[in-house]
C-alpha cells in the first residue's frame, strides 16, 4: 500500500492510501464528495536513527489498531535511595 496525497478545491488536501501504481489522476473527497486533483510532493525519504523510525512504525501501528487496556498498570515500586551516596542526603 502506499499513501497518495490530494488536494480538493473546498476542503483541502488529504490522504488515500491505495496499491501501488494504481491510484487515479483524480479522486472523490472524503468530505465533500466534489473531485480533487493529485498532488505529486516529494517522499520522506531523510536519514533518520533506528530508534526513530522504530517510534514512527510503532505510532502507525497504534493509529490503525489500538491497544485495548481493560485496567490500570501496576504502580512501578521505586528504590527508596538508589545510590547510597542520597542517603546521607539531608531530608526536607
């Protein structure tokens, strides 16, 4: 799949994500239901840290299907003084 952008007269550009290779010149809007035009705009192709690309993938996997949570996490239990050095430290 990939995403195509266009651009209605009335409402602004949107997204169609369609197979490659077959999206058309032109393409009912979503909102008003008039005809947009194809918009060609150049790719996202920049270099970016695994760590970046890895949050990208993970945020377009949760938009198209969110995790369900049917309670609260547990609280995490926090070491009272990590280092022993901030337990000679003057309590307020």
């Amino acid at each position: 799949m990939a995403t195509y952008e266009y651009l209605c007269s009335r409402c602004g550009p949107f997204d169609v994500k369609l197979e490659i290779g077959t999206a058309p010149r032109s393409y009912g809007c979503p909102a008003c239901a008039g005809t947009a035009r194809r918009v060609y705009s150049s790719p996202g192709l920049s270099l970016t840290s695994k760590a970046v690309t890895a949050l990208h993938i993970q945020e377009e996997q949760a938009r198209e299907a969110p995790a369900v949570v049917s309670q609260v996490p547990p609280r995490r239990r926090v070491p009272r003084h990590p280092h022993p050095a901030l337990s000679r430290l003057p309590r307020l």
